[in-house]
C-alpha cells in the first residue's frame, strides 16, 4: 500500500482547514443581525485565518512545481 508523504498530506489538510475557516466566516457574517454586529470581527479574523491558509498552501504548491 503506498502512503502519502507528510508534507502532502499536511498541505492538503491546510488547503481545507483554509477552506473551511472562509465557509464559515461568509455564512456567519451573512447571519450576523444588526443587534450583534460587535460578533463581525470574530468572523473577519476567521476570514483572515483562512486567507492565509489557502494563500500558504499555493505558495507551497508554486514552490513544489519549481523544484
């Protein structure tokens, strides 16, 4: 059986968790009311988080073309 390398597995699972972070960011500032506006920040930093996450697992893939 042929296993995956740490370093793919471990990009993979970034690509997700950066997904995922920027799903959840979208519908939870999309259900915010005006009455809890001060929770926006909380899904902005998520927003943020999964920005970098995505944004890091391109840089590891555009580094992993050139090698």
């Amino acid at each position: 059986m042929k296993t995956k390398s740490p370093a793919k597995l471990s990009d993979k699972l970034t690509l997700a968790i950066g997904v995922l972070c920027i799903a959840v960011s979208f519908v939870g500032s999309y259900h915010v009311s005006s009455d809890h506006w001060y929770k926006l920040p909380f899904f902005l930093g998520l927003f943020l988080v999964g920005d970098y996450a995505v944004w890091k697992h391109l840089r590891a893939r555009k580094a992993a073309k050139r090698a």
